[in-house]
C-alpha cells in the first residue's frame, strides 16, 4: 500500500528573526515544494502546517510558516521533516515518486529473467540511475532511468519491465 503522506524536506536552520526556515527540498525541482499551501511535520498528516510563503535562494527553500513567527519557534522546528499528501498532487503521465519505485521487481521485456528489486533511485543530474539489488546473484545492477531502457513501470502489481542495453549488465546480451 502506497503512503498517503511522503517526505519532502527537511528544515536544516532558520533564517532572520522572524520565524522564517531553511528547508532543503527533497523533490526534482524546488519549485515544486514552494507550491504547497500545507505541509505537514508528521507522516500520518495529523500536525497540518501551513505556508505563508516560500521561495529558492540557493538550491534551498527559505519557508515562512503560519504557525512559527519567532525566531526561538524556528529553531524548534530544526531537523523536523516535512511532509506533502500525495492526494494533493497530480503527476504528469511517466512521472512517479521514488517512494513509489522502491521495492518493484524489475523484469527483462525480452526473456523474462528477474533482475531483482529495485532498492535505490540515485539523481544524477542528467538521468536519474536506478540502483537494482538480485538476491539470486547477490549482485547489483544500475539501470539508467532513461525511455530505451524502462519500457513499463506497473505500480499496480508492483513491476517494472526493462530492456537492458546492449553491455550494460556484464550479461545482458
């Protein structure tokens, strides 16, 4: 079962005297965690927060929320991990939260061959690389999140079906 609430920063310190927090996002783009009106500081969603306003400076969000206007409020709120509900969202078609990817068995398009789990999503920059463990081999394996390679992720059943490029596992021919 998928979670409703999902990881999406984390207050690292605060900024000013005015309650204001240095959040570092933990999503593609942070512009995408500046677009929230309400986050949340627990994973069952049950301490609602809500943002007053939000903006980049330097690969970091500086958040000023609702309920924190000082700056010993802010400093309560270091380490504190925010949440976003998932309901909240609709992604693009082909775009899925890491949460989601982790665990499905991924499965050659062309022989059938289980390659393992899919234990990690690494960002790259260029691609995301997604970190591939087999039990069977007791190996891993590293895929590029790239459309010749990932040809179907089925969140449903729990399945992602890959067609490795020629030489990028020792034997995938």
């Amino acid at each position: 079962m998928r979670k409703r609430f999902l990881e999406i920063g984390k207050i690292t310190n605060v900024h000013g005297l005015h309650g204001e927090l240095k959040v570092y996002p933990w999503c593609d783009d942070a512009a995408f965690l500046c677009s929230f009106e309400e986050l949340y500081l627990d994973k069952n969603g049950s301490q609602a927060v809500t943002v007053e306003n939000a903006r980049i400076q330097q690969n970091m969000i500086i958040m000023k929320l609702k309920e924190c206007s000082t700056r010993e409020q802010a400093e309560a709120m270091k380490n504190k991990i925010l949440y976003m509900d998932r309901e909240e969202v609709e992604l693009e078609e082909g775009c899925y939260f890491i949460q989601d990817l982790i665990g499905l068995k991924v499965v050659d398009a062309d022989t059938g061959r289980v390659w393992g789990i899919l234990r990690d999503v690494m960002q790259t920059g260029a691609n995301d690389v997604y970190q591939i463990w087999s039990d069977e081999d007791k190996k891993e394996y590293l895929a590029p999140a790239i459309p010749d390679v990932i040809l179907n992720t089925d969140l449903e059943h729990g399945v992602m079906t890959i067609r490795p490029l020629k030489g990028l596992f020792e034997d995938a021919d």
